[in-house]
C-alpha cells in the first residue's frame, strides 16, 4: 500500500520534465490521477484496519490545516503588489533578496515568490541573467522561510504535529543566518562581476538616475497578512475554528482587493488549485508509508543528526519537501522512543504530547529533519513548491532561466550544496 504514494511521488516529480504530449496529459488528468490514488488508499483503510476510519480522518483533518494556511496565504499575498523604482545595482539586488528572505517567513515562500518575482524581474530588466532567477530561488522561495511555521509548508506540518510557532526562531537562527549570509554575499559577488562584463550598452541599468522608491498597492492585506498570522495561534481544540477563520480572511481579501492589483500581479487560482489537488492526494497515500516508518523506522539505519539532514535533503531537492519531511519527522519520533521508551507517553495519545517528548529527548533529530527539508528543497525545480511557478514566470517575462540540468549542474551542486554541508558539518 506504499506504492501509490511512491507513484503520486515519481509522477509529481518526473511528468512536468517530460515531452511535451506526456506533460500535456498529466497537466489534463492530474486532479483524476491524485484524487483517484488517495481515494484507493482511504478505501483500504476504512475497510481492512481495525482504526481506519480514525487514520483516514486524522489525515484529512491535517490536510485541511494545511491547505487552509497555504491557500489563504496565496489569496492575501496576491493581493499585495510591489512596484520598485530604482537602480538595480548588485547592491540594491542584494537588499531586495534579503527583504525577500526575511518577508519569507510572514508571507511563505509561495506568496513571497509570488508577490516579488515580477517586480525583481522588472527592476533587472535588460541585464536579467540566469543567475538572477536562480538565486531568487535559492534565497526567496526555500532558504529565506526557514524559520517560522508560516515559511515553508514542512515546517506547518510540523506545527500542525505541535512543534511550537516560534521554536525554530529560537533554534535555527544562527543555520539560518549562516545559510543566507553565505548565499547574499555569493550572489553580490557574482551580480557585481556579471554588471562589469556586461556590455556598455547593458550597464546602463533600467532606472539609472532614478531615486530609489518601493510602491505597496494592495494595502489593505497587510491587515488581513496580520489576521491570518494571529489566526495561526486559534486552539486547535475547537475542530474546524483556525481553517474557518483562514478561509473567512482569504475570502475578504479576495473581496476587498482592487481588481487592477489582481490582474497587475496576473493572479489567478490555477496554481493554488494544483497544490490542492496534489497534496490531496500525497496527505491520503502517505498514511501507510509513515505506518511503515513508525513500525520498521530502527531498520533504516539514519540515527545521527547529519545524517537525518542530509537524507531529508537529497531525498527533498528529488522529490517535495514536504512529504519527505514528515516522513522523516515520524523516523525521529520512531528511533528516539524505541530508544527511550521511559520519555515518552505510553498508550493512545495526542501527537501533540509525543511531540513534546520528542524536543525533551532528540530535539537535534527535529532540528536537522526542518532545515534539510527547507533548504535541499532549493537544490532542483522540484524540491518545492514555488520553484517552478518562478521558473515559468521569468520564463513567460522572457527572462534567462536554466534548463532543468542547467540549474543543477551550474548552479545548485557547484555554489549551494557546498554551503549546506558547511552548514551541516558546522552545526549537526
């Protein structure tokens, strides 16, 4: 039964590189294909196990915290649209992309990318370079929202498990800061050597001479940013309160924002309708494969910190990060209490209560399990979500962006990989 969430996994990860007729088909029948594999694996559920009707409604209560969030998110940063003014100097670029990192973490790498991929394409326009796209991927869409549950969506998964709101704050700043300063001065670096090879004609920057200003339309959604942020910390106690009052705020955004802002930002539901479908899909096939990781999760033979990075890593820059990431999270959960029995709660308990015992015992084992997913998922187009929503807007804009093998062979294994072993080695 591991086997449909093994072929949503490959189909997810391989069908968008495809030729052009197979792509086209997947593109067509996706939604039939997820929904249908899902739908298989509840049915076995709910039919063959003794508790499957609580597994098959434990996995759809989570898969609707999790979609509330993402997807309001999405409607209420596609209503925020950023207009910058300005010469786009390496420098400026470099503070642009720190902004971007930061806003990551408020907004996700989805909205984040979706409200600043336009406009840091606009602002380079007529010296756009591959790396350009490459390390706003890098930097906006993965490494930058590595420290709130809101950032990336491993990390609300997490949340939803009960790792608390601001713990990786508290624990994974100094990786963080290490992570981004590294990428930020690199690409500085290679922005700064790419303008002086520039022809003439090119380094005459698009706004050259221009004074420096940043236009925010869409304002009102700063108001509903800062309700759905405090919406986040509703108790789950109450069944259904958190998603009903994410979906109210992304319904009121969508309302209230300006139809020029919406189409300024070409904002449509495709891609958060994807999202839905797919990830529909992996919550519902998952269900076996962390049954067979919390039964035979000593077998694997991860057992240190690194080596959970590490594995998180390779395994999420190849597939989604986010499935990779709970599957792992259960293996640290499964290891550490076969290990030490006497921490944990014995019995049915709330995940919640395992959680807490899990941070008491092996809270480097959680640490490296959030940071490998957050940041390997930079290291192709399909570690995450947003990375190809990127890849196929600067595409559309006309933009410089490497082919699928390009960005891995130039870009992700040659500048960033070394960075996260740095970071693993220095820190694991």
């Amino acid at each position: 039964m591991i086997a449909p969430f093994g072929l949503l996994i490959l189909l997810i990860a391989v069908m968008p590189l495809s030729s052009a007729r197979w792509k086209h088909l997947w593109e067509k029948h996706h939604p039939l294909v997820a929904i249908g594999l899902g739908l298989a694996v509840a049915a076995w559920y709910l039919l063959r196990q003794p508790d499957g009707a609580a597994e098959v409604a434990g996995a759809l209560h989570e898969y609707a915290s999790f979609i509330a969030l993402v997807g309001s998110l999405y409607v209420v940063a596609g209503g925020l649209h950023v207009g910058v003014r300005g010469s786009a100097t390496p420098w400026q670029n470099t503070r642009f992309l720190a902004f971007g990192g930061i806003a990551a973490n408020f907004i996700g790498t989805t909205g984040a990318s979706m409200v600043l991929i336009r406009p840091w394409l606009r602002m380079n326009a007529g010296r756009t370079a591959p790396h350009h796209v490459v390390f706003f991927i890098f930097v906006v869409s993965n490494c930058g929202g590595g420290l709130t549950p809101i950032g990336d969506p491993p990390l609300f998964l997490g949340f939803l498990r009960g790792v608390p709101f601001f713990w990786l704050v508290q624990n994974a700043w100094p990786q963080w800061l290490c992570v981004m300063g590294a990428l930020l001065a690199l690409f500085w670096w290679i922005d700064r050597r790419s303008l002086r090879r520039a022809p003439l004609a090119k380094r005459a920057l698009p706004a050259h001479g221009e004074p420096e200003r940043v236009v925010l339309a869409g304002r009102i959604n700063l108001l509903f940013l800062a309700a759905l942020i405090a919406a986040v910390f509703l108790p789950p106690s109450v069944t259904g309160l958190r998603e009903g009052v994410m979906i109210a705020i992304a319904l009121a955004s969508y309302r209230f924002t300006p139809r020029g802002v919406h189409a300024t930002n070409g904002f449509s539901f495709g891609p958060i309708r994807e999202v839905a479908v797919l990830f529909f899909g992996i919550f519902l096939t998952m269900m076996p494969a962390l049954e067979g990781v919390t039964r035979h999760g000593r077998e694997f033979g991860v057992e240190q910190p690194m080596e959970y990075y590490a594995t998180t890593g390779v395994l999420s820059a190849m597939l989604d990060n986010a499935p990779t990431y709970a599957t792992f999270f259960q293996l640290a959960q499964t290891s550490t209490r076969e290990r030490s029995p006497e921490d944990f709660p014995q019995g049915r308990v709330e995940q919640a209560e395992t959680t807490r015992a899990l941070l008491r015992s092996a809270p480097e084992l959680v640490l490296a399990t959030s940071l490998g997913a957050v940041f390997f998922g930079a290291m192709t187009y399909i570690g995450n979500g947003p990375n190809f929503m990127v890849k196929a807007i600067a595409e559309e804009a006309g933009a410089p962006t490497p082919s699928f093998f390009g960005y891995l062979l130039r870009y992700a294994l040659p500048i960033l990989l070394p960075i996260l072993l740095l970071v693993g080695w220095l820190f694991m």
